[in-house]
C-alpha cells in the first residue's frame, strides 16, 4: 500500500484504539505521517513481499511518558540514530516496523521509510501498545545470544537536555538505559534498535499490524454518532462496553518516563477501578477483576467520541470503557514471558500473572 492522507487518518485513529491508553498522542502522529508524505513516498508492503531476504528489519520507535510536557525530538533525530546503528550492523537495513501499535507510535518508521526509501513492513513488534520497551523486543531476551544494538536522540540543546546514545548490550539493560536517556532528554526519544532478519519477524512479531489499524479507524469514522462509532470498532474485535461514568480519584506519577496511577469510575450502582502504566493494565469491578493487560481496555469521551489516552484523564471526565480480550489482539512474542509483569505488579501493587497465565511460553 503507497499510504496516502486519507490512510493516514484511518491508521491513526485504529491505532489510538489499539494504543489502550498509550501508544502516544495522536497529533504527534498525524504531523509525523504528514511529514513523512511531504518528503517522500511511504509503502507498507506485507513481510511476505520482502525481496531482500539477507537483510535486516529494524525497530523504529519513541519512548517515553506520555504525560510529560517537556517530551521532544526533531525529525533530524532519525538520520542520526540510523547512522549510529549502521556503524555496528553491517547488514543491509531492507525494512522498518513501530514497537507498537499505538497513534504515534505507528508512525514512528514513516519519516525514515520516506528519506531513504525503505518499505514500512505490515507488522509491529506488539499488535497493540505496552509499557516496556523488552515487551516489543519481539522475545529477542529469550533468544540463544542475548546481545543487540539500540540507538537513541531527543531533547533540546536550548534547554541543554539533548542525547544521543549508542547501546550495545543485552535487551534488558539496553532497554533499561534507553528509557533512562529518555527521561534524562526532557521525556522522550526516538529509538532504532533490535535488527532482526525477516524470519525472526516472521515467528515472533504481530503480522497484519496495520491492516487492523487500518480496518478499526475506517469503521470508527464511518459511524455517525458516538454509539456507533464504538459499536463499529468493538465489532472488529470483539469488544464490549464495560461501564460508562465520570472518573473520580485519579491520581497520577511519572517515573523514570512512565506514567502510573489509577482511577475510578461510578456506573449506576457498580464501582470500577481502573490501573494504568501508560497503557491500561487492568479494569475491576467492585473489586473483582475484569480484564488484564494484554486484554485491550480503551476508554472515550462519552460526549465527543474521541478516544483517549491515560494522560488526558483528569476529575470529571465522562468517558465510556471498552474491553476487548487478547485474543482478538495481535500479539507479539516479547508480551508472552512472565517476568516483565512482575515489574508492573510491584509497582502498582496489584496482581497480574495469575489472571493470564494462559498466555506464558515460559
């Protein structure tokens, strides 16, 4: 597909749904893509129609908090990220795919793809957005040699918080350090990492990223009203409206450019609690569990449609709830190993594992 405006606004929108409150603002995504399409041509071609099959396919991504308003990174960024991971890969970059799906995140590979004429392969490492940068590693961790490259650039030099790193490494702490320079740049950078060759992405990526994008914005936009916009999208993958209701006891850290709390919403006589480590991570009702990260829980204004992400959530907002189970999702294989939960638990005290236990290849 030679991506063009209008497919741009439909990605984007399926994408903000798949984001599950991350995946980043959908502005920055739009003025990415817009960008992207003024400097030259972006295709996204099936992993299938890869002809180049010795080289390498890279991970092009931002990483940060979504909260934070001090987050920025030039477009220049991605030339010189790209120069830094060519100085240690010295196989033929044939592809580019986002870590995640999400409304800036999908966008993450178009300004690159457009400089250099590279494809924007139709996969992701997570079919939908997450937290940690190993869990779009695409299980790179687990693999025989656990050693990759990632290159990072953001900040401002006027505010003397510009970075730019070069990380040879395991993907733990590689990842680790990452989202440190992130947070040392004012919030955010842009990110190349984790060359993989085309069977590697083949087995453990979310193949088809963009086509669902594609398919729950196109559905959302046709709806004419706000019920049916959500009935549209819910359809394609199997979602429900969990509770509508304004949000009370929000309460909101960033650490280390990663947004944490909580919040609740009142829906009749029921009481729903919802977690969030910049994505949702799990929706109870009157304290039992619901869903659970993978499970997509995405929330939208209950007056406008718009879908929102856990930074736009304050006091008051009267928002609608929808889940969909992980099943319908487009995993990645970097979701499916136990201990990057463990982390999420500790930091938001609840439980995780036992809930999706099912899902675990470890």
């Amino acid at each position: 597909m030679l991506v063009n405006l209008e497919d741009v606004k439909k990605i984007a929108i399926g994408s903000l749904f798949l984001g599950g409150g991350g995946g980043g603002d959908i502005r920055e995504g739009l003025s990415t893509a817009r960008r992207a399409l003024e400097l030259g041509e972006v295709q996204i071609i099936p992993l299938s129609e890869v002809s180049e099959k010795e080289g390498v396919i890279l991970t092009i991504s931002g990483v940060g908090s979504p909260a934070s308003d001090t987050a920025y990174y030039s477009e220049d960024v991605y030339e010189k990220i790209l120069y830094l991971i060519q100085s240690q890969e010295k196989k033929k970059i044939i592809g580019f795919i986002p870590c995640e799906m999400g409304a800036s995140s999908s966008f993450e590979p178009f300004i690159p793809a457009a400089r250099l004429n590279i494809p924007v392969i139709n996969s992701a490492c997570d079919g939908r957005a997450h937290p940690f940068g190993i869990m779009g590693s695409l299980g790179l961790e687990k693999g025989d040699k656990n050693i990759t490259v990632q290159a990072g650039a953001g900040g401002r030099e006027s505010t003397n918080t510009y970075v730019e790193v070069l990380l040879t490494g395991s993907i733990e702490t590689t990842s680790d350090l990452i989202r440190n320079a992130a947070a040392k740049a004012g919030g955010a950078i842009a990110v190349a990492r984790n060359p993989v060759a085309p069977s590697w992405l083949e087995t453990s990526g979310a193949t088809g990223a963009y086509d669902l994008a594609y398919r729950l914005g196109e559905v959302y936009l046709t709806g004419k009203t706000v019920e049916e916009k959500i009935a549209a999208a819910c359809s394609v993958v199997e979602g429900n409206i969990i509770c509508q209701g304004r949000v009370e006891n929000h309460t909101l850290c960033t650490e280390n450019a990663l947004d944490h709390g909580s919040f609740t919403v009142c829906s009749e006589n029921d009481k729903y609690q919802l977690y969030f480590f910049n994505e949702y991570m799990a929706v109870d009702k009157n304290g039992e569990r619901l869903h659970t990260f993978p499970d997509l829980i995405t929330t939208i204004d209950t007056q406008t449609g718009e879908i929102l992400t856990t930074a736009q959530i304050e006091n008051g907002c009267n928002i609608t709830v929808v889940a969909a189970s992980k099943e319908h999702m487009l995993l990645g294989k970097g979701l499916l190993y136990r201990d990057v939960y463990q982390r999420i638990e500790n930091i938001l005290n609840i439980e995780m594992q036992k809930y999706i236990d099912e899902i675990y290849i470890d």
